[in-house]
C-alpha cells in the first residue's frame, strides 16, 4: 500500500496524478501517517507552503488564490502532520468561520452554499487543529 501511495509523489513534493494538489498530498500524507511511514524528508512541507496564501489561508494549487473550505482543510491538517504551523493561521480561521450558514452548519465557500456534513466536520476539525497548533 505505502509503494502504490508514494508513486503519486511528485518531485515538488506533492502528490496528485499528473500534478500535485494540496487536497491530494494532504490525503497521501495522513494515509501515509496512519501506515506508520515516516513523513520526514518527503518533501511535502516545501509544496504545502507554496499552496499557502494570505486571502484564505490555502489554495489546492501553488501561487492561486482560489479558497474552498475542503483546500482550508487539506493545509492545516497537512501542516499539523508535518508539524509546522501554517503561515496564514488567522486568515484560515476567518475563512472557515465566514464559510458558516445560519443554520450553524458550514458550507463550501463564503459566499453561500449549502451546509453538508461534510463541510460542517470539515470546519471543525480545521479550527479544531489551528486551535491545538496555538497551544
């Protein structure tokens, strides 16, 4: 399984099929972690930060700006594996709170969307992670 993961790895230090994304090498790294592999000297941490951007905290592709509640999620939580505390952690957070409906449920984006659970979990544990990497 750890062999078949890391053909996705890509020499920016990402993983994703036929380029790297934040989504993707987030995912490889916790199904990493969880196999018990070493993280260390993958180079992911290098490719999270060129994910990072200060207008939502993450975007899933190097140097764009487009922001989703799932990119948020994917860079904290790829952060917090790698232990490294993200550069933008206040504009992750005030992204992921403004991603909040009325209905107290969170959806994709900021502006509107439906509420899913998914999006709800999403978001918490995002704030969840940000929170324990301040103490």
């Amino acid at each position: 399984m750890i062999e078949f993961i890391l053909r996705f790895r890509n020499e920016d230090g990402g993983f994703g099929h036929l380029r790297s994304t934040l989504h993707e090498t987030s995912r490889a790294l916790e199904m990493l972690r969880r196999l018990g592999y070493l993280l260390e000297g993958l180079g992911a941490e290098s490719f999270i930060r060129r994910c990072e951007t200060p207008v939502t905290g993450f975007a899933d592709i190097p140097h764009t700006s487009l922001g989703y509640l799932e990119f948020v999620h994917a860079g904290v939580l790829a952060s917090h594996r790698l232990a490294c505390r993200p550069v933008y952690t206040k504009q992750c957070a005030a992204f992921v709170l403004n991603c909040q409906n009325r209905n107290g449920g969170f959806s994709r984006a900021m502006h509107g969307g439906i509420a899913t659970m998914e999006y709800t979990w999403h978001a918490i544990h995002a704030l969840h992670l940000l929170t324990a990497g301040a103490q």
